[in-house]
C-alpha cells in the first residue's frame, strides 16, 4: 500500500475506534420506519476534546507509517534528516529487512511497548493539566512521516519538516487526551493498520517473524491458496492487487475523505474556542457612530 493511504487509514482508523460521529438520515428515516434516525460512524473508546482527536489522529497516522521505517531508503526516511535516517537505518538491521520484522506480531508489540515507556514519562502543569513529553518527541517524527508521506512537504526543503513537525508534537504533548494509554492506543491502531493494508497486497507479511514456514508444495499447486500462502513464508489476501492498483484507490479514497472530514471538524472547532475571547473583544475595538 501507498505511504500516503497508510497514513490516512491509521488518522481514519483512530477517529473511527476514539469518537462517534454519526450520520442524521432525518426525512429518510421517517419514510423507511426500519431505519434508524442516526448512523454511527465510530466507536467512542475515549472521551476526548476535539483537541485529543486532532493530537490523537496525527499521531497514528505516523505510527501507520512507522512499519516502514526498516528501509533506510524508503520516503519516510527523508522525512526529518539526519535524525529519520539514522533511526530507520537502525530499524531496519534490527529488523532483518524491509517486510519483516517491523511487519510481523513481534513488531506491533515491540513498537506498542515502546509507546507505553514513553507514555510513562508525564509532567502535571497548571495550565495544561497532564502532559506527555515522551509522546510529544515521539510525534515530532511521526508526524515528519506522515506528512513526507503524504507529500506536503516537497524533497527540496529540507528544513521545513522540523519547523512543522516540532510544535506539531508540542501540540500532541500539551492537548493529547488525559487517558494514560492513549498513545499506545495510538501505536497499536496505527501500527496494526499499516499491516494490514500490507497483508491485501500482494506482497504481503510475515506474521509470525522472526520464524519463516513455507507454504508446502500441494499448497503452492492451489488456484487461490498459492496466492495467500507464499511459498517465502508470507500471508496475503491480495483483494487489492499491488500497491497503487486502481482498487487500492477505490477503497482509500473515501477512507481518506473520513480521515479529512474527522480531523477538519475538531480542527474548526479548536480555532471557534480560540476565536471567542478575540470576537468578544471586537465590539469594544470598532470604533462607534457619533
């Protein structure tokens, strides 16, 4: 799947699992008594402010593209130098290569561990209430692969990144949602997430790495089983044929107009709050008729 369709899926995936919008059918639902009046669109784990949704979704939309991280020269890579080159080309000695162990169970748990080790790190302001720093630095680089990603920041400026993504975590470490576990929610959603987009290509994972079993060879000689079962030892149910195929796009599209949709409206809502002490004062500011 594509680095930018991880992202989306993971930011979709965690305002799907955290809040609950839901669709009003009105006039539809008085004429076809068996429907309901409203449709629910996610599941409210968490009761978080629009801002915990806001800080919540980039942070997963990042840890959707964290698996990828194994490939010193993959996209995210370039995504915040030197730092982003120097940890995927970490993970990636750890992880035996691209599509193993960052694309297995072990990887899910290895990345949500860290997570929660991180999220044991929080300071009390008077302000701000709780605050996470080890999340907040975590999404400095989440957020610089989301966004290479999603191709906001062009490969020409090299220096922009950090001056995104640096008060995008001071946002996520001063407005994520008070709940202790948020951000190994976060890790585990998206991680998860980017696996399996991976597993309906035709590439597929191996789930069980670092142990490797080949597909037998009467498997092998099966019409659909050949195919999900490879004989390297990877699981696939390649419905979306490879990345980038027009039935990937089929289905990411509108994941991804849930993913904007989900993070426009707590984003018009932070800046209505904000807005109200400034137009409070506007009547005081204008000047008045004789």
């Amino acid at each position: 799947m594509m680095g930018g369709h991880h992202a989306a899926s993971g930011a979709a995936v965690w305002i799907a699992a955290t809040t609950q919008p839901v669709i009003a059918l009105g006039p539809v639902a008085e004429r076809l008594t068996f429907l309901p009046a409203e449709v629910p669109l996610g599941f409210g784990l968490l009761d978080i402010t629009p801002a915990g949704v806001l800080a919540g979704a980039m942070a997963c939309a990042g840890a959707a593209l964290l698996p990828d991280a194994d490939h010193r020269h993959a996209t995210i890579a370039q995504s915040l130098p030197p730092v982003s080159n120097v940890v995927c080309a970490g993970i990636g000695e750890v992880a035996g290569g691209h599509r193993n162990g960052t694309h297995s169970l072990f990887g899910i748990a290895v990345f949500t561990l860290a997570a929660y080790l991180l999220g044991l790190w929080q300071v009390e302001l008077p302000r701000y209430g709780t605050v996470f720093p080890g999340a907040g630095l975590s999404a400095v680089l989440l957020i610089a692969f989301a966004l290479k990603a999603l191709k906001f920041i062009p490969d020409s400026m090299r220096r922009l990144p950090w001056l995104v993504s640096i008060p995008a975590g001071a946002f996520v470490a001063l407005f994520a949602p008070e709940q202790q576990y948020w951000f190994v929610l976060a890790m585990l959603l998206g991680t998860a997430t980017h696996i399996v987009g991976d597993l309906l290509t035709v590439g597929g994972c191996n789930l069980i790495w670092p142990l490797k079993i080949r597909a037998p060879r009467i498997v092998r000689r099966l019409p659909v089983l050949k195919h999900v079962w490879r004989r390297s030892g990877r699981l696939a149910v390649p419905v979306l044929g490879k990345a980038g195929s027009w039935r990937e796009w089929l289905l990411c599209v509108p994941v991804s107009v849930y993913a904007f949709l989900g993070i426009t409206v707590p984003a018009i809502e932070i800046a209505r709050t904000r807005a109200q002490p400034l137009l409070a004062l506007l009547p005081w500011l204008l000047p008045t008729s004789a």
